[in-house]
C-alpha cells in the first residue's frame, strides 16, 4: 500500500516495496501466490475496505497463501491494536504475518519473538489511548474549574458565548438535590421528590432518574457553595 502523498518517496513507491518483498520472499524460500497493490489509498481505512486488501483476505480466507508478506505494519494496518486482533484471527487459520524492514529487522509472528513485538506495540498503543484520556479528563476539569463551556451544558448553568453562566432557577433546584442528599435521601428517592413537584430536567423532560441525580451530585463543578 502507498497513499498519495507518499508515492513520490523513495524506497515507498510501490516499486520498492514490490522489489523488497520479493527478495525478502526469495531469500526465505516463500512463493509468491499474489501481489495486492493499493495504490493512493491512506493507511487509516481498514484493511478489508481497499480494494486489494479485501482481495488479501479473500485469499487467506480461501487458504490459497499461508502466510502475508509487507514491508512494514503501517502497510497493512491502521493501529497496532488492528494489528494484533487481526493477526490473532491469522494464526488460528496459520497464517504467518512477515514484516520485511521494522527499523531494520525483520519479523516473523511464527517465531515467539516475532509475536511478542507485535503484543508490545499493542501495549504502547494501549497507552497512547490512556494517556489520551488523562489528557482530556485534564482539559475538561480546567473548563469546568473556569467555568467554561463543555458538552453537555450541566444543570444549574446556561452557556453565554464560551462561558458557563449560573441559571438562577436551576441552582435553586441544585440546592434542593445537595441538601436531600446531606439529609440522607437515596438517589432514587431524590429524584421521586423532583418528579412529584415537577421539576424539568436540562433536556426539557419531566422524568428524574436516580442514574441523573448521581451524575449531578458526582460532577466537581459543583462545589460546597451549592449546598446551603
């Protein structure tokens, strides 16, 4: 695979990949069933939806290769952890996955060292995701500790431009629910209390959720001035 913006550099023309496979196949006695070319095609798609990556997997698929050879993983495959699922489903057929230049080595997931490169990329991609989630959980506890916007608006606020101002009405609501709560009331039983004076949720609605009341009694938005 090539996308279009990589097609001009060398060794990741299409050309060069072709001529690396087919001395990494002949150094390594492999017979080459098929060539699957995709030309222009970005690395993000999945490799069932290009064209000759469908065709790949048909192939596998039908037992006609026992094993898929590329230059390296991001020719194949989004993500490491794309890699590692479908690379999974390969070895229960046993089909071997040959990467021919990953930072100047090659892997071979028949070998235990092959399978265990591809198992710590996933580990680190693992990461990159976590560390993803820590970078917004940081972001939207700054927004709220400056009471900016952030979706969803919550109870008790409006949005004015990109500020999150106080709706009146609502924080008198917001100090029933802390102050049922300081009394001891369960969340079921605090949105009973809400639903029998026919107080509207955010949305407009007019059914209270012990699930609602949670969320709005967990949200550090509030602070210890609400309850009064």
């Amino acid at each position: 695979r090539v996308s279009t913006e990589e097609q001009s550099k060398e060794g990741v023309s299409l050309e060069a990949q072709e001529e690396k496979i087919k001395a990494y196949c002949n150094l390594r006695g492999l017979e080459i069933v098929e060539i699957c070319i995709d030309a222009g095609v970005s690395g993000s798609k999945r490799l069932e939806s290009r064209e000759a990556g469908s065709r790949l997997i048909k192939l596998v698929n039908e037992g006609k290769a026992n094993a898929v050879v590329a230059l390296k993983l991001d020719r194949l495959f989004r993500n490491a952890v794309d890699a590692l699922l479908t690379t999974e489903g390969w070895d229960k057929q046993g089909i071997a996955l040959h990467l021919v230049d990953m930072g100047g080595q090659t892997i071979d997931t028949t070998t235990a060292m092959g399978r265990f490169f591809l198992n710590m990329m996933a580990g680190f991609a693992e990461l990159e995701r976590n560390l993803i989630s820590e970078r917004t959980a940081t972001a939207l506890n700054y927004k709220k500790s400056n009471k900016q916007v952030y979706a969803p608006i919550p109870f008790g606020y409006v949005r004015v431009g990109d500020r999150l101002i106080e709706d009146q009405e609502e924080q008198i609501i917001l100090n029933k629910i802390f102050n049922y709560r300081k009394e001891g009331l369960s969340y079921w039983k605090i949105a009973d209390e809400l639903n029998t004076i026919g107080v509207e949720t955010k949305k407009g609605g007019n059914k209270w959720y012990a699930s609602t009341v949670k969320y709005i009694l967990d949200n550090n938005l509030y602070d210890e001035a609400v309850m009064v």
